[in-house]
C-alpha cells in the first residue's frame, strides 16, 4: 500500500537502440531475452549484466519467447517466425505469415510454437520438423496478444475479441468472447494457476476474466482502473502496455504508459506497490523464473506518434517479498 | 747480265771503238794537245764506271726483294701445311741448286695459292660445324664458357682430325638434343593425360613452364631447366591426382555406405556411378577425362553432403522419437526422467558436439534400462497407486466430516453416504497398506542398491511423511475431542446454572470452513498434503479432483467471497471517483478506501446493494468516457462525479452538460447511446501503436487520445 519512492533498479547496459517490443526472463536461468523495433533480438546475462548474444533480423521485431535455456523464438515485422540457437549464434526461419508477426508463445505442454499476427491467423508450428507448420486458424481481426496457460491460449485481437483455445483441439474456439473492456485490447496474460486471464486495454483499466462459464465461475470477473492519473481536475488516462504474474504469489504487475509499475494482488483486490516513475512508458514486464527480479522494458511505445522520448532502456530491480506477497488472509486454522 | 748482250757487244765494241777513233779523229784534225785528250780520255771512262756501278746495285737490291719473296712464300706454304694437317712440300732444296729465283718464286705461287684456297675452305667447314655445336649447345642451355672455348676458331689448327672431333661432337650434341626432345615430348604427353583427369588447363599449365612448349611455336625448349620443372609440374600433379583420387574414394565409400544405410533407389545411385566405378583403382588405372576435376569432387562432395544431412535429420527423427519413448517410459513408471537425462538435445547433434549414433546407442540402453527398472517397479507401482487412491478418499472423508450438514437429507445424500462408508472401509486399511509398502520398498532398495523413487520422491520418505502428518493430525483431532470435552462440561455447566444449552457447533463451523473454500487448501488436509509431494502434474490432477468432490461446498463459499469481493470492488471503484473528484493525493486515497474491505460488514443488506454496485462500476465507468473525444480529459471528470452521487440507478441518471465545446460533447453522447458496445468498429479502423508505427495500413484515427 505504501508508495516508497525507490531507485529504479540496475539498468541494463547495452540496451537496443529503438522501442523494445518485449522482454523475458528465461524459464532456466536469469537469462533475458529482449525484442526491439531496432530489428534486432538480444540476449542478455542479468547476473552479471552482459550482453550474450545479438540476432540482426529484416524487420522490426515485435516479439520473442525461450524454448529451452539455449534457443528461443522471435516474431518479426518482415512477416517470418524465426528459431534462434543463442550458443551458435545461428537462427532459422519457421515459416511465416502473410503480415506482420505480432505475437509469439512456446507451449511446454505441446510442444509447439504459437503465432498471432495481423494477417487475423494464428500459426501453430513444431520446431524441429523441417516442415514446422501444424495448422493456421483465422481470427476475427488483427492478433493482438495472446497468452498461454496449459493447454489453454487465449487470444486478444483487434476489434476487442477474445478467443480461447485448447491447444488439443484447435479446430475452433473453446471459447469466443468479447473484451470486457470497451477500448482496445493492449495485453492479454493467463492466471499462472490457469484459472482466467487478465486483460488490459489502451484505456488505462484491466479485467479479471474468468474461463468458467458457469454463473458462479462469471460473477467473479471484474474490472478496474489504474494508471491514470488526475490533473486540475482532469483524469488523465494511459494506455495499459504490460502485464506480468509473479510466478510464485500469482500477484501481477501492470506498466502503463505513464512510467508507472503497479503491483496488484488480484485475489485481494488490492494494490500491494507502486514503484517510482520510469522514464518513460513501459512497454514490457517480466518476473524471472522465482521471482526474484522484475525486468521493465522502459520503453517509447509510440503511443504518440513519432516525437521526441526517452532513450529505450530496460531495468532489473530485485523484488522485495513484501511487495509481491498478497497481505495474509486471516486463516482461522492455519495451525492443521 | 752479261747473258742479256750476248750478240750486242760486239756491235757495241764497234760503236765504243768507232766512237773513239772517231773522237780520235776530230782530236787530231783539231790538234787537242794530249793533256786534253787524257783528262777527257778519264772523264768518259769514270762516267761509264758510274753507271755500271749503279745498274749492279740496282740489279743486287731486286734480287735481295726476290729472294725474301720466295722466302716469305715458302714460309707461308709451310704454315698452312702445318694448319692443314698436310706434309709440307720440300720445293726448296732440290729447286735451289737449279732453278733462278724467278723460277723458284713461279714454282712456288700456286702451290701457295692451292693452300691459301684450301686453307679457306677448311675453315668454312670449321664454321660451318662450330656455328652448328654452337646453336645445338644452346638449345642445350651448356654453359656459357664451354661455349666460348669452342667457339673461337683456331686458326693454327685445322686439320681433318680437328673437323672430324668437331663433326664427333656435333652428332653427339644432336644425338642428346633429340633424347631431350623425346623427353620433353613424354613429359608433355603425361602431363596432358594428367590435366586431362584433373579437368585443369593443359595450354595454360604447360605454357606457364616454358610458353614455347604449347604447340604454337615449331621448336620447343629443351633445356634440362625446363625438364627439371616440367618433371616438377608432373610430380605435383601426380600428387594432387593421389589426394583427389583418396578424396573422391573416401566420398564414395560414404556414398556407398549411405546409400546402403538408407536404401537409396538404384536411379538416384546411377547418377554417382562414376564416382563410385573408382572406388578400388589405383591411382594410373583412373585416366577418364575430369573425372577427379574439382567440380566433380566437389558434386560428389555436394552429394554426399545432402546424403548425411538426410541422414542426420533421420537420426535425429530417430533420436526424437526414442527421447519421446524414454520419457514416457518414465512418465509411466513415475520414474524421473532427469536421472537419466543427458544432454540429448538435438542442438548438441545438429553442431556437431556429440555424436548422433553413439546418443542413439546410448538412448537405447537407457531405454532398455528404465524398461528393466520400470518392469520391477510395477508391482510396487500398483500398490502406490492403490494408496493414493485411498489417500485421497480419505482427504475427501476428512472433507466430508467436517461437513456439519452432511446428514441433511437431500438428493443424492445416499450416493454420498455410500461413498463415505467406503472410503471408511479403504482408510482402515491405509496402515497396512503404508506397512507392506514401505516392507516392499525396502526390499527392492535392497535389492537394487537404489533409492525407489516415485516421480522423484523417495518412497519411502512419502510414507514417512505420510505416518508423521498422520500422527500429527491424531494428536490434533484428539485436542479437540478433549477441547469439546472441556466446551461441553462447561456448557452443562451453564445449563446447570442458566436452564439454557447455546449450540455448540457453531464456532467449531466457522473455524473448519474458510480453511476448505480457498485455493491453497488442499495443503492443509492430510491426503492433500500427500499428494502435494508428488509432483506438480500430479496436484493439478488431485485437487481438481478434490474440487470436483467440494464442488457444492465451494459454491456455497464463493457466494459468500463474492459478495465481499463486490464490496471490495466498490470501494476501489469508489476510490477512483473520490480521486477524481477530489483530486487530491494518490496515496492517502489509495489507502483509505481499499482498507475498506477488510473492516466488517456484517449486514447481507448491505452487501446485496454492493453487488449491484459492483456490476455497475464493471461497466458503467466505461460508457462514460467517449471514445472518439480528442480532449477526453476536459469532460468526464463531472460526470464521474455525478454518477457517484446516484449509486442506484445508473441508466436513467441525467446528464448535465459540460461547459465545454458543443463538438466533443457530441461525441460524449455517441459514446453514451450505443446499447452493443461495438462502437471501435465504426466506419473507422482502430490500429494499435505498433501498427501505425509500423505504417501496417493506412493510419486514419488511430489513436485514441488518451492524454
């Protein structure tokens, strides 16, 4: 609850030279993989703050996930999917989209590689075969964002649709929805425990969306605002860029537009911290694998136009368990 | 001398004579006294005397001249017999008795001119064989100084045995310039039939060692330089032959052996025929034109590679393949995988780090290894899965006993029963259960050596746990018993003194059921806690059974959360509008409103108003913000506030227009009208900021104006 104003964390050096599009921390290590419009994939060493690798790809970048420790994949705006093998520095094409590549998921559960792209299709593909193409499966509008839980995805588009997969029968929707929220959809993420997904949108508000359709699984979804901020008398709204789950609390973090990152405890209903003001927008969030660090793509997302911003930089601050951790809940016997 | 006037002087006395008596005559007619007459008499007889003196001189000098003329002669004769070779003619000896000068020097003349043209002539032949030795010696590339000592003539020696040396000479230099020549032609034609199989430039190879030697010029050059670099070039060609040829076999023994290994169709090999016709030659019986050319080797090479990547991509399908098997070998023995896992990555295949068949030769043993293991695991396996079955009837037992309404008659009561009196019937047998378990576990530990492990667990410690968490929930379930013991002693107490008996059950309900609604609490049940140390799949899998099984009791608990989640909503939703509304600092209006919460409300009225308030804050906020407004922060700051005044009915509320430009109020009401919200897809597109960014389609109104 307590807004402590706290330095901003260690900045990366190196970063990328134009807006960062995404960034992840690896599943293995403290390893951060980071998209840019700059056209190029990095690799970086959280621990020790270098840069371990670097992709030059033919377009902007708009996306990139691990597969293991030691390859990952990348979307890129020249329409490819590219598979990129960090310790020999070498990258091949997946396949590729009729338009650019917007988002990318690997699925543990499955295997596969999952693509959203504005073509309005979403890709599966096997990345090992040679012909890696598993199926295309055409989406109502432009893909937005998408997340994976499972054998879940779900998938945020243009025109405020939300569909939802199960990955093992991907023939149609499990699911078709649409946004909660009345503005364009600007992220998508899956609960960790699988059981919903929150949803943020260019006006700053984020919805808690459950998967169970029943009556009593639906009355629990709810909305709220955040990065918003009051001037003169004025609300003043910001675009919700980024939303990240803390891989052991299941609390999540959102990034506006506004340099701000919000801790939340969505269960709780409740805002545990917000860390001070980045220079600019954050574009992109991520948790490492035990939570113990949070990268912030700080980041011009252009929400503007094209006019003068901050340089692009990404920061790793070390989470305090008490900013991450949702307030005890009183257990009456916690003692059993 | 006096030969020449033999007649004359008898003519000439008489003149002489005559003369004088004449003289005499004149004398005595003129009466010369005799003084006169001697001195005249001397004076004529001295003048003759003078001019015999100087016809003798005359006479002696020209003999002297001839005489060295003859001499010279002679000695010239002599010479060029000596240069010649001949026997010198003795003319001399027998003529000099005899014969007068002149004679001698007529003799003499053409025998000298004979010489002089044989002389001539001998030694035109002598150029002639020099000039020859000379340009053959320097086809020959002979030194030079050898040369020079041949070349000068020698003038004091010509004779025949000379020429003949020198003709000697001649044949043999032509003789050895012809041998060169032969081998310089057999030198030419290997290296021709070498250029030929290596597919290189003969013209150009040959010309680069001597450029007389590529046929365009009649005479080639011989000299043992170009022998020794054209015997050079032969040698590294036989070399770089010998080393293609061990190339091009080695590649079509992989061929072969890829071929063999992958059961290449007969036409596909047909087209490497040649490369493989050559496996077994020796490096002279291999003679095809280009056949070991580098574009050959190199399309063999090509081949050869395409075949190993075919291979390698087949192996590693192979590879995949066993992996996938491996795992699920595992998977089903709930044996972790980890321990056997080595780096089996395709990545560490694909570059080269290990070797694809030696990964295949391991995989397979380890597969083999893991069935083995996993065969003596099965009957231990059964009987694990037959005890967490009954764990988790038990958990669901446990469950279900803290149910207070459990006994309520009800449909469906009866199924429930029945299942209750089982698991009852399973839980008494747990301990024994857990007894052979561990006896078996530890037998086959035992046996192996090895730690049983269940999906990476040891067994042993399972149980261990299990027998320990059991314990501690006995000790537990026996405090409270005395813990009611004491509650109803004291109760019968009060009822002694009071004549009254207050429920008891009633605190003991709300202390059980929190702990059973919420998602972690699983952990806190003994099956739950159980099955927690199985991994992860494996809890997912649990407690979605266990929730299937509390479905109805969590219903009921969500109903109650979700009321005061509602509550909770409000409050935030009522916190952004003070903030608005008041526009006063974040944090203190933060904090304020959301500690709400957790203070109690105890009134259902209460929270049944706030569920429908919580509803409306879901969607009402976001109808009043206009979508299409370019100054959205200008307006609906009143609004908001109006809206919060007027909890209850949200839709009718009336909406006071704002002091702002009559346009972007219209757009307000737009944005208020629509009962669908759809109203992005208007007859504008939206786009995303990486979309105009990227310039995707022609931006139009992309962005919203948000600040």
């Amino acid at each position: 609850m307590t807004v402590v104003p706290q330095v901003a964390g260690r900045e990366i050096s190196n970063p990328p030279s134009d807006g960062i599009s995404n960034i992840r921390f690896s599943n293995h290590s403290d390893h951060l993989l980071v998209s840019s419009w700059d056209k190029s994939v990095r690799l970086y060493d959280v621990s020790t703050n270098v840069l371990r690798g670097e992709f030059m790809h033919g377009g902007p970048v708009l996306d990139c996930c691990f597969h293991d420790d030691s390859s990952g994949f990348s979307a890129c705006a020249d329409n490819t999917v590219r598979r990129l093998v960090f310790n020999y520095g070498r990258e091949d094409v997946l396949g590729r989209h009729d338009a650019p590549v917007r988002c990318i998921e690997y699925s543990y559960a499955t295997g596969q590689v999952i693509t959203g792209s504005w073509d309005k299709t979403l890709k599966c593909w096997d990345p090992r075969g040679a012909n890696g193409l598993i199926g295309t499966y055409t989406q109502p509008e432009r893909v937005y964002s998408l997340s994976l839980v499972g054998n879940r995805v779900v998938v945020a588009t243009a025109g405020r649709h939300v569909n939802v997969y199960d990955l093992r029968n991907m023939s149609q929707p499990e699911q078709r929805r649409e946004s909660s929220l009345k503005y364009q959809t600007r992220c998508v993420r899956c609960y960790p425990y699988g059981t919903g997904y929150a949803l943020s949108s260019v006006e700053g508000r984020v919805a808690m969306e459950f998967f169970d359709l029943s009556e009593a699984g639906q009355s629990k979804k709810y909305a709220f605002k955040c990065h918003r901020r009051s001037e003169a008398g004025r609300d003043i709204v910001y675009p919700v860029n980024a939303i990240a789950f803390h891989p052991v609390y299941g609390t999540f973090a959102t990034g506006g537009c506004d340099g701000y990152v919000n801790v939340w405890d969505g269960n709780n209903k409740k805002r545990l911290y917000q860390y001070s003001k980045y220079p600019t927008s954050v574009a992109a969030l991520s948790f490492s694998r035990d939570g113990r660090l949070l990268a912030i793509a700080s980041s011009y997302t252009y929400e503007e136009g094209d006019k003068p911003h901050e340089p692009d930089s990404i920061f790793v601050r070390s989470v305090n368990e008490v900013e991450v951790k949702p307030k005890p809940k009183v257990y009456p016997n916690t003692t059993t | 001398m006096y030969n020449h006037h033999n007649d004359p002087p008898s003519h000439m006395e008489t003149t002489c004579g005559s003369l004088l008596s004449e003289l005499q005559k004149i004398w005595d007619e003129v009466g010369e006294p005799d003084v006169e007459r001697d001195t005249m008499l001397l004076e004529l007889e001295q003048e003759c005397l003078e001019a015999y003196r100087r016809k003798v001189d005359q006479a002696n000098r020209c003999r002297a001249q001839m005489r060295q003329a003859v001499a010279d002669s002679e000695a010239e004769l002599a010479y060029l017999c000596a240069a010649l070779g001949e026997r010198p003619v003795h003319i001399r000896k027998f003529e000099q008795s005899t014969a007068s000068l002149k004679k001698e020097l007529e003799l003499i003349t053409p025998q000298l001119d004979e010489m002089r043209k044989r002389k001539n002539e001998r030694r035109r032949q002598f150029v002639e064989i020099l000039d020859q030795i000379h340009n053959i010696s320097k086809e020959l590339c002979r030194s030079t100084e050898d040369n020079l000592f041949t070349m000068a003539i020698d003038e004091s020696d010509l004779s025949l045995k000379q020429l003949e040396e020198l003709q000697r000479q001649s044949v043999t230099l032509q003789k050895e310039k012809g041998d060169r020549l032969k081998q310089v032609l057999d030198h030419l034609n290997t290296l021709e039939s070498l250029c030929l199989v290596l597919g290189t430039d003969f013209k150009h190879t040959v010309s680069e060692i001597h450029p007389t030697l590529d046929g365009s010029s009649s005479t080639k050059n011989i000299s043992v330089d170009t022998i020794e670099r054209l015997a050079a070039a032969i040698c590294s060609l036989k070399e770089v032959k010998i080393q293609r040829m061990q190339r091009l076999q080695d590649l079509a023994t992989t061929m072969v052996e890829l071929w063999c290994l992958m059961d290449t169709p007969i036409q596909e090999q047909q087209k490497f025929q040649n490369v493989t016709q050559n496996i077994g030659a020796s490096e002279d019986e291999i003679s095809e034109p280009n056949i070991l050319s580098l574009e050959f080797i190199n399309f063999a090479e090509a081949e050869v590679l395409r075949l190993q990547q075919i291979k390698s991509s087949k192996i590693k399908e192979v590879l995949l393949k066993k992996k996938l098997d491996l795992e699920e070998l595992c998977r089903t023995a709930h044996m972790v995988a980890k321990a056997h896992a080595q780096d089996y990555s395709v990545e560490a295949v694909e570059c080269g780090a290990l070797d694809p068949s030696y990964l295949l030769e391991q995989i397979e043993l380890q597969i083999s290894k893991v069935k083995e293991e996993a065969f003596s695991r099965t009957d231990i396996l059964e009987k694990i899965e037959k005890w967490l079955a009954a764990c988790e009837e038990e958990c669901w037992l446990e469950e279900y006993n803290r149910d207070d309404n459990r006994y309520n008659a009800g449909r469906g009561t009866h199924l429930i029963l029945k299942r209750a009196e089982k698991a009852r019937a399973l839980v008494n047998k747990i301990p024994a259960m857990v007894e052979t378990l561990t006896a078996k576990a530890r037998t086959w530990e035992k046996e192996r050596g090895v730690e049983f492990s269940y999906d990476g667990v040891r067994l042993l410690s399972m149980l261990e746990q299990y027998s320990v968490l059991k314990q501690e929930k006995e000790q537990e379930r026996q405090r409270q018993r005395d813990q009611k013991r004491l509650q109803g002693l004291l109760i019968a107490e009060q009822e002694a003194l009071f004549g009254s008996k207050p429920s008891p059950t009633k605190s003991g309900k709300k202390v059980s059921r929190p702990s059973m609604g919420g998602s972690y609490n699983n952990r806190f049940s003994l099956g739950g806690a159980m099955l927690q140390i199985a991994n992860a799949e494996k809890i997912g899998h649990s407690s979605s059974i266990l929730k299937k099984s509390n479905r109805v009791k969590q219903q009921t608990f969500q109903n109650q959360s979700l009321s005061s989640a509602k509550r909770n909503l409000d409050a935030t939703g009522l916190a952004g509008k003070q903030h608005s509304f008041n526009s006063s600092n974040t944090q203190e209006i933060k904090s304020a409103p959301l500690r709400k919460p957790l203070s109690p409300v105890s009134s259902a009225l209460l929270s049944n108003v706030n569920i429908q308030n919580g509803i409306r804050t879901e969607h009402e906020p976001l109808k009043r913000t206009p979508p299409n407004s370019k100054t959205p922060e200008a307006t609906p700051t009143k609004e908001i506030s109006v809206v919060d005044e007027e909890i209850s009915t949200p839709r009718t509320m009336p909406i006071p227009m704002p002091p702002t430009p009559s346009t972007v109020s219209v757009a307000m009401q737009t944005a208020m009208t629509p009962a669908t919200p759809c109203f992005p897809l208007g007859e504008d597109i939206e786009f995303s900021f990486e979309e105009s960014r990227f310039g995707f389609v022609l931006p139009k109104t992309n962005l919203k104006p948000l600040d």
